[in-house]
C-alpha cells in the first residue's frame, strides 16, 4: 500500500477452508491516515524518502527560532559590541553535542532536548544579565529564573512542537525545571562566596557543590517514596549514582560560559552581575600638595 494512502478501508481476511466454510470472513471498515512526515534537517519528507508535499516544517517544529532569539539578543544596545559574539563559542560547543551520534539508549535521548534548552536559556540569561540584576539578591534570582525557565521552554516547544502535556515530553519537562532551578539557585547565590573579589575557583566549587546538594534534595522525596511504595529497601548507589551523574552533566553545561567569563572582560562583568557581586569601589585619590604660584 502507498504510504500516502488515506481514506476508509475494508479490510477482509481470507483463506480457503474448503468445505468447512466460507473464504472470506466478515470486512472491517477502518478510516486510514497517512502517518505524518518525518523532518530532516530543514525540509520534511515522506516515509518513503521522497520530498513531502509541503516543505516546511510539522506543525509547532522550528528549531531555528532559538538562533533567531540570540540574534536579536545581540541586537540590543548593550550587546552592540564585538565582544558579546563571543557567546556562541559556548553555545556551539555545547550544541555540537547534541549533535554528535547519541551514545545513549532511546528511551533517554530527551536528555539532549534538555541540554540545548539549557544552553540556549544560559546564553540568554548571560546577554540579559544587566537587565536582570537587582538590588536585591532574590529579586536578581527571581529574574534569573524567570529569563532561563522561558527562553528554555521556547527552545522545547521549538524542537519537539507543542504538546508538552503529553506523556513522551513530561520527562523532558521534569529534568528541564529541576535543571533550571538548581542552575538559577546556584548562580543567583554564588555571589556569597566572592563577596569581596571575584574568585573564578571558589565560584567553580561553589557552583559544583550547590548544584550537587539541590539536585540530592529535590530527588530525595522521590526516592523515599519508591522506597515505602516497593517495601523493600532500594541500594543507596541507585540513588545517588545517576542523581550526581545528572549534577555533574548540569555543572558540565555551565563550565563553558563560566570559562568564557572568566577569559573575557566583558562577560566577566556580566557574571558579576548575575551573582550578584558588589562593584569594586575606585581605587583612593592620592593626597597632592598645592603649591603657591
């Protein structure tokens, strides 16, 4: 049968039973629907590799609207400069590997999803960080958290369309807001551990230790609770093994944006700004004597 193939069929077994009875069994009517195309980089194609009527993507599929976002980022005044094109270093990086052949099982290839929706609300919340900085440290937070929990999203619904309340995306969204909140809790907070100066070091452990604690403390409760639910007690590695795994993976996702900070003068400043820390006060006026003319 042709692949495009629609409309209500009758389908009717068949088989020669001689005298025992008829060869044909009752027809059953189905109403045929051509299974959708699948995309290809930027056009769609039929399941037989041919080129689909429309070439343009499924509905609620356009993986080329977050590019588009963080070139209209770049176009706002304070990014009008040659040093803030110096974000898709980390973004590409990051998205190369999403693109590199999957060496995980099927069933957790939505963990790619969750890394570029990440990489494209990080590189978001780094070109807005001077909008985003508040006087008040949990304002600064919230803000960040906002600004990576929607950019992040959008990258989602860009790639895997809009049904995001169906059953195969909710892991997806699952992973995706425990991954932005531990990341907005860690950036918005490090700040206290450079109160004074900006320390890189201190800042890379801090970050490494916060994320691994949040991550441990929002998975804890769902651990107990498979726990009572089975009645027998599950091996303490299959808790913390994958759960550290995943915070590793998170701190791994921010380590390129936070090199770039702290290789580069103008993103240095925009990290400073999300931590938030303090603006070094000016170095003292030297005492001048004036002399008589």
């Amino acid at each position: 049968m042709p692949p495009n193939t629609t409309g209500k069929l009758a389908i009717v077994t068949s088989f020669d039973l001689g005298t025992m009875g008829a060869r044909d069994g009752p027809a059953v009517e189905y109403n045929w629907v051509a299974a959708a195309p699948t995309v290809s980089g930027f056009r769609s194609e039929a399941d037989d590799g041919s080129a689909a009527e429309n070439d343009w993507f499924p509905s609620g599929v356009l993986p080329w609207v977050p590019w588009l976002v963080i070139f209209g980022l770049l176009a706002l005044k304070q990014n009008r400069r040659p040093a803030a094109w110096l974000i898709w270093l980390p973004l590409g990086c990051v998205m190369a590997l999403t693109l590199l052949p999957p060496m995980m099982s099927g069933e957790d290839h939505f963990f790619l999803d969750v890394i570029a929706a990440l990489a494209f609300g990080l590189a978001a919340v780094w070109l807005l960080s001077n909008y985003l900085r508040r006087p008040h440290r949990w304002l600064t937070f919230l803000f960040v958290l906002i600004t990576l929990a929607g950019f992040s999203a959008l990258t989602v619904v860009s790639r895997q369309g809009w049904d995001l309340l169906e059953a195969g995306t909710q892991p997806t969204g699952i992973v995706l807001g425990v991954g932005v909140l531990a990341s907005a809790i860690s950036l918005s907070f490090g700040g206290l551990t450079c109160r004074k100066c900006f320390r890189p070091a201190g800042l890379y452990l801090w970050l490494l230790l916060s994320l691994a604690f949040i991550w441990l403390m929002i998975a804890a409760p769902f651990f107990i609770i498979a726990e009572i639910s089975n009645g027998d007690r599950i091996p303490l590695s299959e808790f913390f093994t994958p759960v550290l795994a995943v915070a590793a993976g998170n701190f791994a996702l921010l380590l390129p944006f936070l090199i770039l900070s702290s290789a580069n003068s103008f993103y240095r400043e925009r990290l400073k700004a999300l931590l938030p820390v303090q603006p070094e006060a000016p170095p003292p006026l030297s005492a001048t004597t004036m002399k008589p003319i």
